[in-house]
C-alpha cells in the first residue's frame, strides 16, 4: 500500500485540504483527528537516542589518533 499524508483543516464540518492536492474519486482514506493545536511550523522531529543508563556511555568512548603522515 502507497499512502500520502496531508494537513488539513476542518471548516464547517468540511475537510478543506492544502492547495493543489486532489485525491482521485474512489480513493479509500483514513482520518486521524488530532488533539494538538496546529503549528506554524510542519517538520518531522528526529530525536537522538537515549541510554538507560547513563553510565553505559562510558561504552562508547572513543581514543583520537592523530596520523602523522595524513594529508589533505
């Protein structure tokens, strides 16, 4: 299944989609009504891993060697 997702709003009961999107007349569609206030701003977030223990960290220490004949 190949699927698009879209930001919409709801006026007046009518789902106004985002200029120049059409969907074909038989499509099947999905709505997932949101409780978050819409944002200005619409980006995915990307959030960095976290240990569950923090002193795991010590596990990924790494030791920097200069090469001495390294070049550019």
């Amino acid at each position: 299944m190949i699927g698009m997702t879209y930001e919409a709003n709801v006026v007046d009961g009518v789902i106004s989609l985002p200029d120049g999107i059409e969907i074909p007349p038989t499509a099947r569609v999905w709505i997932v009504i949101s409780d978050e206030p819409p944002t200005t701003k619409s980006s995915p977030r990307i959030r960095s891993p976290r240990l569950v223990n923090p002193d795991d960290a010590k596990h990924f220490e790494l030791e920097l060697v200069e090469d001495p004949d390294a070049t550019l």
